[in-house]
C-alpha cells in the first residue's frame, strides 16, 4: 500500500524559485525571532519552527556557522546540539503530547536537503495513525496556522531564550 504524507500548504515551497543566500545564516544573524519563528537560541545553534512542516510542531535545530555535515561541528557544538534536542523533544510533548516522533537529517540535495550546505535537524512529531489515514482526515484535521504553532511551542520552552 502507498502511504503519502498529506502537506499541501508545501506546494508553495516547491513552486517558488529557491532564495539567494543562504536563509539559515540569514536568520542566524538577523534577530527577529518573532518574525522568523525563532523558538530558542543556544551558543552555537537556534531552534526553529519549518515554514513549510510536515505537520503541527515540526521543528528545526540549526547551527549558527554555516557548515554542510556533522563532521564539521566542533565538541561544544555536538554536546549543544544533543542538550537542545532534548529541550525539543520536551517542549513539543509538553505543547502537543504526540506518540512519538522522526528526527531527521538530509546532509547534501540528493538526501533531499531543501537548504543545501548548512546543517540542520529535523523534529517532526508524530501521532499513532497519521501515516495510514492523513488522506481521509484531512479534510477534517486541517492543518495549525504557524503563528499558533509558534505561540503553542514557544510558552513550552524555557524562559530566557538560551543566552
């Protein structure tokens, strides 16, 4: 049986021309964390929400230096990574409770990295059934709007932002 993920807000993602620069380092340096969805920032990486996600809390672990592969991470970035990992995975339980969840990494474009070159992480949750049935619920299961996704999550991380 063929099994799709039901995403359809995505279609703007694949049909807009790729932007200019790199929109991780971008959003790295600018500090509009409102208007980036910026959840949380660390030393050495920000934790983000996916403008285009698979479903209602997918987030993004991404590290402040522009670098392609995990191999480029330094020890206190490695150790950073894996504490903020942890700090997702509470905070998404915390704000949607989900069965379990797909944390991924896409290293080059034929690993199917939409932002090729710098590394990032993906946590999508995920809740018992919603491989077998999205196509028949999602007519009735819409999906959540990002600014409420943002405010769900963000009341769902520590204070103080990680600085």
């Amino acid at each position: 049986m063929i099994r799709n993920l039901w995403s359809p807000w995505r279609m703007k993602y694949l049909l807009e021309p790729p932007p200019q620069g790199c929109i991780f380092c971008e959003r790295a340096g600018r500090g509009d964390d409102d208007r980036d969805f910026v959840l949380f920032r660390g030393r050495h990486h920000y934790i983000i929400l996916n403008i285009y996600p698979y479903g209602a809390g997918h987030l993004m672990l991404v590290s402040n230096r522009h670098v392609p592969l995990l191999a480029g991470l330094g020890a206190e970035e490695r150790a950073e990574a894996a504490e903020l990992l942890l700090k997702i995975e509470e905070a998404v339980r915390s704000a949607y409770g989900p069965d379990g969840a797909n944390l991924g990494v896409n290293l080059g474009r034929c690993a199917g990295a939409g932002v090729e070159g710098h590394l990032h992480l993906h946590y999508v949750p995920r809740l018992r059934g919603d491989t077998e049935d999205t196509s028949s619920r999602s007519a009735t299961d819409p999906p959540e709007d990002l600014a409420h996704t943002f405010e769900r999550l963000r009341a769902a991380f520590p204070a103080g932002r990680g600085r």
